[in-house]
C-alpha cells in the first residue's frame, strides 16, 4: 500500500493564495476575512506532532492546535520542496524543486538547491512557476520578506521569494521588530517571516532536545508579544514547512554496503528519508528491475520503494508533473516508513544529524497553521 497522497483538507499551497486574496477581499480556501496587511510566520521544522508533544513549552501556541488547525506539506517534506509549494501554490512536480539534492541532467550531477547553486543553476528558471509575490506585484499589493541577512542573495531566496522585497532581522525579536515596522508602513502588504532556528537546533540535536526547546519558548513568547500587536484589518498565519522526528545514529542504514542495492546507480539523491536514485543512462531494464526488486526484498518492510512511473502517476508530485520535471525525479524512490535514515557511507557528510524530515510520516508532514489578529475568528457568512 503506497501512502495517501492527500492527508489534510489544505496544505501549504493554500496558505499563500488564500493570504493574498484576503488583502484582495476575496473569498479564499482557508475563509480568511478581508483585512488590509497579512504575516505569514514560516517557522522551520516545526510539524504539528511536535508542537502537540511540547504543549507545555508552548502556551500561547499548542492552544490552538487543533485536527482544523494542520495541514499538510507535500511529499519530498523538505525545505527546498516546501517553501517552493508555499510560495508559488504549485506542487514540486510544477515547480520543480522535487528535492533537498536533486538530479541536474544537463550537466550529469546532483545539485543542493538550498545552497548549491552556481552559474549553471539559474534560480529564475530552475524554479519553473511564478511567484505569489510576483503576481501580488501586478495586483499592486507590496510584499516583503524578512530573514536572516546571509539568505538575502542566496540562489534559493532568488529561486523562490523572488517579487518580494527583503528586510533581515538577526535574531527572532528583530524580526518581528522589523515586521512591525513594514505593518505600519504600509496601507496593505503580505509578509513572509522566516524562522530558521527550530530546524536547525532539530537537526544538530533532535526536536526533544533542551536546545529545541529552549527555541519552541523563544518563538512562543515572541509570537505572543507580538500578536497582541496586530490591529482590526491585520492577521496572522503560522505555519511550518515540515516537520521532524529523531533519527539515533544506530538507525541509520548504510545502503551502499549491499552492491546489489547499487548496482548501475550512477547519482545518489534526495536526503536519509527520501531517497533518489538514477541509473546510469545505459542501465537496461532488466538490471533496473533487478536493483528495484532488491531494494523492496531488503527494505520493503520499513519504506516504500517506488519507481518514477509508480511516483508520478500516484500523485506524489503532485499532478500532472512537468515534462522538463521528470527528469529530475529518481529512477527509484526509496520513502522511509520507520524511524531510519539512510546514509552512503562513502560520503561522510550530514551522518551527526539527528532530527530528520523528508518522506510521508505524520511526523514529518503534518504541519501547524494557527490563525492570529483578524484571522482568529472566522470570515462572516
């Protein structure tokens, strides 16, 4: 049985438009109100699982945790795939940023599209659809980003906040100082706020650790100071990416040490939970069969194991999937079901994170949106 594509009655493609037409005034997915300036709090790595687990930590936020305050990310749940989905209302398999490191057939290698871009990566058309903040622009409706300052020229923000204009804050108060300032600059606007440290502190030490949630009480006691800034014609959206569950190092499998699992794999893509796998072009179809087959006799306990053509046509890219898209997607796709990661050990990189995200578990795709200011009543009939 593969897993249910469709898990949330709204995902993170929702959120984005639903906010600009609100600052329109018209009827949206999520029923947002009309108001005049909309906050979309984007908090990294924080999945609903979490939240409900750290409620203690949380209470201004775990109230409001609720089965109609979650959504859902898109499969790969990852920050790369995401942020692209909430900031563009497409699917990966439209936008085309189908993974943390991803298959570029042009130049035969595999590329990091969080910070691996270079002048044969071009964010404006890598990333293939337009922006929210793009077609917010020709509605006349300013938007802002604002981030840390060492993401303001990355090829990333390039790829998919493009249309927006930055501001950066360095801590989280700053940012919100800074949020408060663009609000009351301008008459209507959409805010995209970014807050890295979660994930971070996730990844080096694992969601239940002291450093997560001493960041969780941070960002709860921020959020509460500063909602209780926002006017009558001002709401506010927090929401997450994904989110994460923890990964001991004696739970990771080092896939490489069977040669059958890697006979004819030529690039080596995606993350620990979200592999994807390409043959090498001259690999025939029985060798591919035979590797596949493989991997669902070892493996298939404890993760899917699925074809590109298995992938596409279930939706797990969404659908339909761009043809120049394709390519980019594994020849195999090996989604972990339990708590593992897998690992090459010829590539030392990344084996001391803890906190891990990427495939189809509740704990990794089941994300928080949680309604402040004008948002925290419902639109009137």
């Amino acid at each position: 049985m593969l897993p249910a594509t469709k898990s949330h009655r709204f995902s993170l493609a929702d959120v984005m438009p639903s906010s600009f037409s609100a600052v329109s005034g018209l009827a949206n997915p999520l029923g947002l109100p009309p108001v005049d300036r909309v906050v979309v709090l984007v908090v990294d790595g924080l999945g609903a699982t979490s939240l409900a687990a750290s409620a203690g930590h949380a209470r201004t936020l775990a109230p409001l945790l609720s089965p109609a305050a979650t959504i859902g990310s898109r499969f790969p749940t990852t920050t790369a795939s995401a942020l692209a989905t909430l900031t563009t209302g497409q699917p990966p398999g439209i936008h085309g940023l189908v993974g943390y490191t991803v298959f570029d057939a042009a130049n035969d290698r595999v590329v990091n599209e969080l910070n691996g871009w270079d002048d044969r990566l071009d964010p404006a058309t890598w990333q293939r659809s337009r922006t929210l903040f793009e077609t917010g622009v020709d509605a006349g409706i300013p938007s802002f980003v604002i981030g840390m300052e060492r993401y303001r020229n990355s090829g990333f923000t390039r790829a998919v906040l493009r249309g927006a204009q930055y501001r950066s804050g360095a801590t989280l108060a700053d940012r919100f100082t800074e949020a408060r300032a663009v609000l009351d600059e301008f008459d209507r606007c959409v805010l995209y706020v970014y807050v890295p440290e979660l994930d971070q502190a996730g990844h080096a030490k694992g969601w239940q650790s002291p450093e997560w949630t001493a960041a969780l009480e941070e960002l709860d006691g921020a959020v509460r100071t500063f909602s209780q800034t926002l006017g009558n014609r001002e709401g506010m959206l927090l929401t997450a990416d994904h989110g994460m569950l923890d990964v001991p190092e004696s739970s990771h499998v080092l896939f490489d040490t069977d040669p059958r699992l890697i006979d004819g794999i030529r690039h080596i893509a995606g993350e620990p939970r979200a592999l994807q796998l390409h043959f090498e072009p001259d690999a025939g179809g029985a060798l591919r069969e035979r590797v596949i087959d493989h991997w669902r006799s070892v493996e298939g306990s404890r993760s899917w194991v699925v074809d590109r053509r298995q992938a596409v046509e279930s939706g797990w890219f969404g659908a339909p999937v761009d043809d120049a898209v394709v390519p980019r997607i594994g020849d195999v796709i090996v989604a972990a079901r339990k708590a593992i990661a897998y690992y090459d050990s010829r590539a030392k990189r990344g084996h001391q994170m803890i906190g891990q995200h990427g495939s189809w578990s509740l704990e990794e795709s089941s994300v928080p949106l949680l309604r402040f200011g004008s948002f925290s009543q419902p639109a009137s009939s």
